[in-house]
C-alpha cells in the first residue's frame, strides 16, 4: 500500500530562496541520517558544487546505470541529474523504489531533439530505403519512449563510456545502424572503428529526409540530426588558440563535441575517462578540458598540482542540469520526509518492457 499524500503543487515555496546554505545543509544532513539506507542520492558529475557533497554515488550515465540497476534496498532514489537519467534509473530499479527529480524542468536539450513520433515516421521510409538491415541504437540521452523503440527493434542504448564496444557488436548484428539522437557521438564512434564519414548519412527529423549523397548500399551509419547545446560551444578556433598560446596543454574533451573538434584534440572520452584521466596524470601537466562547465570547475579544484582550463573560456554550463540546487535537494527531501509524493519518476509499464530490454542490452555488453 502506497502512504504517500498526493500534493498538487510542484511549485518550490518561496521560503526555501530566504534559507542560508549553511541551514539548508544541516537540514539534509538530517534527513540523510534519519533516512539512512531507505535513502539514495545519485549523482551526475555535471552537478552544481552545492549538491554534490551530498551523494552517495557520483558518476557518469554509465556507472549511473550500474549503480541504479545494483541498488534494491532504497526506497526513494533522489536522482541528482537531468530527466532522462532518472527515467532509466527508474527502469532499473523495482515497483517498489521511488525515483524523485528534484525539480521537474531539469530535462536534456538533446534528449528532447528526438520525438517518437518522429521516429515512428522515420522508420518506415528507412526500412524502404533500405529494407531489413537497419538496427537501432541510441543514445542513453533519449526518451524512455525511444529506447522503448530500439528495445523493441533489436537494438541497444550506449553511453559515451562503451560507445565503441557497442556500436562495434551492433555492426555485427546489421549491416547498418540508425544512431540517435546525438549526430557527434555516432559520427565519432563509427569514425573511430574505422567506417569513412562518407559511409555516414544524416536523417532530418524535421525534414523527415534522408541526407546522403552517395550509393544507399554504401551507407553503414544513419546519425540523427541531434546535438548538445552544451558541446556545441566547443569550437576548431577554440582549439587552434590553445594550440598557439599554451602548446603544452593537453587537450581532451567529451564526444558530444563535433567531428572537427574531436579529430583535432589530444583525446576523447566520457566524463568518467575525462576525471580519471586528468587525475592519474603527472603534476605539473597541463590540460583544456572541453565538457561542462560544472565539471571543468571541480577538476581545475581537485587537481591544484596541475594547471587546468575550460577549452572555451567562457565556460560551458548545462542550464538544465543547473536546476538542480540545493533548495530543490532540501524541498525533494522534507517532500519524503512528508510523506507527500511529489516530482516522482515513474516510466509506464509497456514502455518499460522494452526499454528495459535496450537497456540490459547495453548492461551485459559493458
Ligand atoms: P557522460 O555519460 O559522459 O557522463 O555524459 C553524459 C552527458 O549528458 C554529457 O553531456
Ligand atoms: Fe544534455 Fe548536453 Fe546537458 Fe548533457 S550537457 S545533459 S547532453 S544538454
């Protein structure tokens, strides 16, 4: 039986802006204590600095999933990151946990740049295009209702931490595969297993059109044309002016950054590889990091014997991300301790069954 009150508004009150941070603090602190294991709190590296001392797990989507996926004992999984990560965690995890996003409007950009009703209108002309032969992939920054799709069609999610492992067995599945919603990261991870850019063609979710200018049967990757907002503000100027003015930085940025970008920089990888690999390196070295601006903020803090800057020096935040504060976390949390059910995450049972299916996919694969 579920005890939890229905509470209409979704609104934070007012009065939790007028708290101090310090106060804010103890209280989750408490709530935290009194919770004890009934309570998780994962979170997403790209999280504000004023929330992250209170998780329990901080990682990348990937570890985000695995640690979803492995914890059956919290009964209220307070998700600090944005939409679609709670979405998953929520699939993951059983009937009986209750996935919570502090603030509903923490969505992601690109997630909401694939609809799937546009998939559903896309695939048949695919399929027309090209017959049996295509398997669907996406990206883990998708809708449950996509991944719903691909699940159902055969096909996986990735995260950028195993794009390449995955991509590479669905090649093997298929002759090609139809990579959503993010065009970067399938450009980049097809390029990196050696298929040509010219084997690569776009689709134009607006257009509803294939983009491809040679022979259909040479195609072996159709990219979505989706992007991140936030990645896009990396740029080949942005490199070209490290390059001159410090050629000692090592430049590594994450692949939701274009295929120019990418190509030019020391190395790629996910925000997990981006942390560890910064970490292990020498002191003294220097690096320009191309990822969110949250994220470059606590590496340039953790590593003091390095010297460390954001690749655009205007820094890139994730708005949406940046919902998530500590007056959300602090609200999210008397909501429960209320017992008044609010901002809950919960994905319907028959989008479920084959999300789940594109999701374990990706679990055993990794
Ligand atoms: P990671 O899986 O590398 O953490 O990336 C998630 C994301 O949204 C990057 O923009
Ligand atoms: Fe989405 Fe980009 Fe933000 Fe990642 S950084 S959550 S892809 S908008």
């Amino acid at each position: 039986m579920n005890l939890l009150k229905t509470v209409k508004s979704d609104t934070m009150p007012e009065h939790y802006k007028l708290m101090s941070k310090a106060e804010m603090a103890n209280r989750v602190m408490e709530i935290k204590q009194q919770l004890g294991e009934d309570l998780f709190i994962p979170c997403h590296h790209y999280q504000k600095d004023e929330v992250v001392p209170f998780a329990d797990a901080i990682g990348d989507s990937l570890q985000l999933a695995q640690i979803a996926a492995s914890n059956k004992q919290a009964k209220h999984i307070v998700f600090c990151g944005v939409h679609f990560m709670a979405e998953t965690a929520d699939m993951l995890t059983t009937n009986e946990q209750m996935v919570t996003l502090p603030d509903m409007r923490a969505g992601c950009s690109m997630a909401d740049m694939a609809d799937i009703h546009q998939l559903t209108n896309a695939w048949p002309i695919l399929q027309n295009l090209f017959g049996d032969t295509i398997l669907p992939v996406t990206y883990i920054n998708s809708t449950a209702a996509i991944k719903s799709f691909v699940g159902e069609y055969g096909g996986t999610t990735v995260t950028s931490s195993n794009a390449a492992t995955i991509v590479a067995w669905a090649l093997e599945q298929k002759e090609r595969i139809f990579f959503l919603p993010d065009q970067h990261l399938g450009r980049n991870t097809a390029f990196e297993l050696g298929i040509p850019l010219d084997a690569m063609a776009i689709w134009d979710p607006i257009k509803n059109k294939l983009e491809y200018e040679g022979n259909l049967e040479d195609c072996k990757v159709i990219l979505w044309k989706g992007y991140c907002s936030v990645h896009q503000h990396f740029t080949v100027k942005n490199i070209k002016t490290i390059r001159k003015n410090s050629p000692n930085m090592r430049i590594i940025v994450h692949p939701e950054c274009t295929h120019e970008v990418v190509s030019l920089a020391d190395d790629f990888g996910s925000t997990k590889k981006i942390v560890t690999e910064i970490s292990n390196a020498a002191p003294g070295t220097e690096w320009a990091i191309g990822t969110e601006a949250n994220l470059v903020g606590r590496i340039i803090q953790e590593n003091p014997d390095k010297k460390i800057a954001s690749l655009n020096p205007f820094m890139c935040p994730c708005m949406t991300m940046n919902r998530i504060d500590l007056p959300h976390l602090l609200w999210t949390l008397e909501s429960i301790q209320n017992n008044e059910k609010r901002n809950q995450i919960k994905v319907d049972e028959q989008t479920t069954k084959f999300a789940l299916k594109a999701l374990e996919r990706m679990l055993q694969l990794s």
